[in-house]
C-alpha cells in the first residue's frame, strides 16, 4: 500500500549515497509528498572520522543532494564508528551522537563493558540502532505521525524480498500511555526493479554516486562485507592502504570479515573494473572527501556498476 503522505508531520528518508535511498527521495517528489515535511537521515559508518570502512566521497554527495532539493540533513553515528566497535575489549559500546535541528544529543554509552576484536560483521548497532535512538531521543516525534523512509527492494535478496513495503517501524509507540509516538515504515521502491531505480534518477538528472562510475555496483561501505571478488581486486588496487590494514586486522583477530574466505583470498580471485583502470580521474572522486558542488547533471549517463553482480544481504 502507499501512505497518505499529508497526513504525516514529518518524512525521514534514509539516505547512503546509494541508487535506491535516492529513489525514494525522487519516488516521494513524484507523489507529491509534502516537501517542507522531508528531512533526509545519513548515518555516518565510520563515526564522523577518518574514513576506514566507507567511502570518502558518500558524504560529500549525500550534502550536494540535500543541497540540491533544499532539504535539512542530519547526520547520525557512533562515537569512533566500526572501527572502535569492531577494537572494543573490556568497553562499552561507544556512545550514539546524532544531529537534530537544535543541535548534537549524544547518548548512550553507558552500558556493560564487553569484547568484540573481531568483525561486526551482521550487525544493527553501528546503523539500525542508531537511527532508532535518535528517533526515540527527540521530543520532536512525540505526539506525531512520523513516516521513515528507506529503499529496501526484494530484487535484492531473499531476505529483503520478506520485508513488508508498509508497517509499523521499530520504533513506533502510537498505543504508549505516557509517551506516544506514531511511527510508520515505508519502502516505496521495495517492488521496483534496478531498471526502475535507475530510470528516475535519469528522469531527474541525479548523477549517481562515483563508486557507481568506476564499476561498482552496489553502494554501502566501501569495504562491505558482501562485496564481489572483482570488487575486492579493484579496491585493493585502488585504495592499497586501507586494503592492507583490514588484512592485518583479520590476521590479528583471527576472524576473516567475508567469514569463509581472506580479502587477499577474494581479491586474488577477482578481476579489476577496467571502468576504474581507465578512469583515474574518477578514482580519485570515489576517494576523495572534497565537497560536491551538484549531484544534477544534464549529461546523464548508465553507471559502469549498473546491472553487475553486487551481493547482497541472504
């Protein structure tokens, strides 16, 4: 089903950077949906700070698109991000930091000291409960109706093909006897193919993110746990260092973050994107954390990484 989208005080739309939370933006432009209402949410993976599991550029592009549409953006992390997470012995989880519109609230972090040293491989608390305590840390959504937004397709997986397009998010509270808060979850583009996804970002002149250019086909962390073996063999060409240190890291933990197979492993099994070969130019977009003046293009062309073999979630 499509909600009633006036009927809701505010419109969260996730968004990473990737094709499909851009989607839903664009989705949610064509229905109409109250403009004035839409704020955009971007976690940032790697806690505010240096990159180490994401791309550099994701950020920078995620501004330029909120820029574009005059749209508040408010951005969300863990204090340290992955890398503190996956490091933590004997601490607690770190504290959660998110940005509203009256300023940084940072929660949290208070809890059971506890041990990870090793990948968080499938794990919610770096993203999904993030976005939950900052939903439920704002007096903003109490005694409102609130629709989050993000662009889950069944395309992608079987797991994701489960999902419902409309329910009642996580956080929702609307029968609470003290603090109530109406909360729904939508996916507008949960039925959509990638054909689709693609077809309204040409239909509004968004140019993809840079990884996308350069071959790769999905858009999470750079170094995303269900990255392809060609993918693996572009990044460590392209992005040496950071490859190394997360080599280093599974020697040490003795954990290998695909779970079955080294990333020196994958890599060696992988062929380079000729998109990222010939284009170094392109290359350092991907990796750079410059801002972005405009992510609207006249000159819209398919992305080198649409249609590939990305894996997804199972």
């Amino acid at each position: 089903m499509s909600p009633d989208l006036a009927s809701y005080d505010r419109i969260i739309v996730a968004v990473s950077g990737g094709k499909d939370g851009t989607a839903c933006l664009l989705a949610l432009l064509e229905a109409d949906a109250p403009v004035q209402r839409i704020e955009l949410w971007h976690h940032e993976v790697d806690g505010a700070g240096r990159s180490f599991m994401d791309w550099p550029s994701t950020g920078p592009y995620g501004e330029a698109l909120a820029r574009d549409f005059s749209l508040p953006l408010y951005r969300s992390w863990r204090e340290g991000g992955f890398e503190r997470e996956m490091l933590r012995d004997s601490a607690p989880t770190a504290p959660v930091v998110f940005e509203t519109p009256d300023g940084i609230i940072t929660a949290g972090g208070q809890g059971p000291g506890g041990t990870r040293l090793r990948f968080p491989q499938v794990s919610a608390s770096l993203k999904i409960d993030v976005a939950d305590r900052a939903l439920r840390g704002q007096n903003r959504f109490l005694n409102r109706r609130t629709l989050v937004v993000t662009g889950e397709r069944a395309e992608e997986s079987p797991a994701r093909a489960r999902y419902a397009a409309f329910e009642p998010h996580r956080t929702d509270a609307r029968n609470g006897t003290r603090r109530r808060r109406h909360v729904d979850h939508w996916r507008p583009v949960h039925a959509w193919s990638e054909a689709e996804v693609w077809a309204i970002l040409r239909r509004w002149h968004v140019t993809p993110a840079t990884p996308y250019k350069i071959g790769f086909s999905r858009l999470s962390c750079a170094f995303c746990i269900f990255l392809s073996a060609d993918a693996l063999a572009t990044l460590q060409w392209m992005d040496a260092t950071r490859f190394i240190q997360l080599v280093a890291y599974e020697e040490r933990f003795g954990c290998t973050i695909k779970r079955d197979r080294t990333l020196l492993h994958l890599a060696g099994q992988g062929r380079m994107f000729e998109a990222a070969r010939s284009q170094p130019s392109l290359v350092a977009a991907a990796l750079s954390n410059r801002p972005i003046g405009s992510v609207l293009t006249e000159d819209w062309t398919l992305p080198a990484g649409a249609f590939g073999s990305g894996e997804g979630p199972v």
